[in-house]
C-alpha cells in the first residue's frame, strides 16, 4: 500500500508511544533479541532528513564488548573524578549545552537535578552521591545494549536536527516493543576512548549513546516523571 494512503491503524497507540517514552535509569540485565533491534532500527530508518542524506551510523554493542565499553569509560570517569586536572585530556566532540545558562532553561535544569536527587535523597552539596548517580550513566543503568551513534564530520549543522528526528524515532520503536531508553550526552567527552573502540572512521564524531533494555519497574528512580511546558508557553499563533 502506497505510504500516502497507508491507514494508522491505532492513533492512540502511536500517542501512548510518544507519551510514555521517558529517559529510564535503571534496566534488567534481559538480552533484547537481535531481531527486536534490527526491526526498530529498521522503522527509525524512515525518519526524515534534508536531501534524504540519512547521515545516521549505528554501533550496536551488546555482550563482551559492551562490558569493555563500560569498563574503559567508567575507568575514566573515575580517573578524572580522583584528578580533575586530567578532565583537558577528554572533549565532547560539540557544545551540546549552552556554555552559559539562561532563563527559563536554567531554572529547567535545575528543577529537573534537584527534583530527580530529592527522589533518591541525595541532597545539595552531596557531591560524593551525586557523581555516583552520574557515574552510572557509564555503567549504561544496567541496560543489555548500548548505541553509540556517530555522524560524518564533513556533515552541516542540519545534520544533527536530522539525527535528532532519528533518534527520537528510535526511541519511540523500541518503546512500541515494550523496551525503554535513555539517550546519553554523558558519554560524548570520552569520544576519543570509544570510537577507537567501536571502530569508527578517522572522520566521524560522536553525537551521543543509549542505554536500551527492559526497565526495571521496582526501581525508584524509575519512578521520576519529568513536567512538560504546556502547548500555550511555547506557541504562538500567527494568523
């Protein structure tokens, strides 16, 4: 059936989809079926992209070399933890935050930090609690596979709103499946541990990871709902 008169069968399905995909921090060890994976990289394929460029590549790392990339990675944060001067040695490949915070954003962020470590009792000025949560960004929560996503350097800017349709097509397909995710910026300044490592060419960078598994549903952590700007705030209608 042609996609222009291709019928969505279930509406609201495709909402819950959207609806109720969050940033999971805590996954079973389960394995997800290679073929599971190979069917939700297969529908992300269909996102949109300028020219139909497609400039998404896909590392898939599950079993022994999942765990390497933990270990290396999580070796490294805890070196720069114990030697702060040693944090010149890793850069993130591109600014993914702003270098200077500002309103409403910053009050954004905060809420959403604070909120999340008040869940866990982790109170301010408790660094040491507060990079153990962070430092399990590393240990990818627990989660079976890890996707490591890269983009050619020679690529535009335009190409990251590109990977962003992608990967929130992604997330919305194993979400469908019952899986769960969370897309990870932490890993981007240990770029130069992990593309060596997952054999990627001299001329691709980093754009993020993902923890992708079944979510821990006894887990509290997994219990943090983020708010979301109702459609007023951010719309303005131009007629």
């Amino acid at each position: 059936m042609p996609q222009l008169s291709a019928p969505i069968a279930d509406p609201a399905s495709v909402d819950a989809a959207i609806e109720n995909r969050y940033s999971v921090r805590a996954f079973k060890p389960d394995a997800v079926p290679r073929e599971t994976l190979t069917d939700i990289l297969r529908v992300a394929s269909r996102a949109p992209s300028g020219t139909n460029a497609q400039p998404w590549k896909v590392y898939v790392l599950e079993g022994a070399q999942r765990d390497e990339l933990v270990r290396i990675v999580s070796a490294a944060h805890k070196d720069v933890h114990q030697h702060p001067e040693r944090a010149e040695l890793y850069r993130e490949p591109y600014d993914y935050y702003p270098r200077q915070w500002v309103e409403p954003y910053l009050s954004r962020r905060r809420q959403n930090g604070w909120s999340l470590y008040g869940l866990l009792g982790i109170t301010k000025g408790d660094k040491e609690r507060m990079h153990e949560q962070h430092h399990l960004n590393y240990q990818l929560f627990g989660a079976p596979v890890a996707m490591m996503f890269t983009l050619d350097r020679v690529m535009g800017q335009g190409s990251l709103v590109d990977y962003g349709m992608f990967l929130q097509s992604l997330m919305v397909a194993a979400r469908a499946r019952g899986l769960h995710t969370c897309a990870q910026g932490a890993w981007n300044p240990f770029s130069s541990l992990i593309l060596p490592l997952i054999g990627a060419g001299e001329g691709e960078m980093l754009v993020c990871g993902m923890a992708l598994g079944w979510a821990d549903e006894s887990a509290l952590i997994n219990t943090y709902e983020t708010p979301r700007e109702p459609v007023e705030s951010f719309t303005r209608w131009v007629v």
